[in-house]
C-alpha cells in the first residue's frame, strides 16, 4: 500500500464543501480541517504509487473549491 498526505488550499469560504466532497472520494482515508499554510489535510491510501497519483490528479484537483494541492508520499 502507498500512502500519501495531500495538503489542500481551498477558495475562501469553501473549506466544507471541499472537506465533505473529498471525505466520499474513492481512496481517501482521512481529511481533517487545519489551520495554517493549507486548509484541509488528506490522507489517501492505494494499492500502488499510480492509484494514489489518480485519486490526487484526476479525483482531487478537478473538485471545485480547490486552488492547490501539495502531496508527500509516505516512504515508509
């Protein structure tokens, strides 16, 4: 399994819609609010490297509300 964390920056005033439409997507394990540089932390688990990068490129990015994603992949 890969994991990976997806730091998320929302548009002002969007923080849970983002939260809620992320929390019901395919491959993602936790989302929480936090507070500094992003609004939203996400952690997303897939079977390979490939199917993590889809539920962040494809799935995550193209959800209305999200201005910029940043992700670590966990390397252990």
């Amino acid at each position: 399994m890969v994991h990976s964390f997806v730091m998320v920056e929302t548009a002002a005033g969007s923080i849970e819609s983002v939260l809620e439409a992320v929390a019901g997507l395919a491959g993602v394990e936790e989302a929480h609010v936090v507070a500094g540089d992003y609004d939203v932390v996400v952690e997303v688990e897939g079977s390979d490297v490939r199917e993590s990068i889809q539920v962040v490129s494809t799935d995550l990015r193209e959800l209305e509300g999200i201005v910029d994603t940043r992700t670590y992949m966990a390397l252990e």
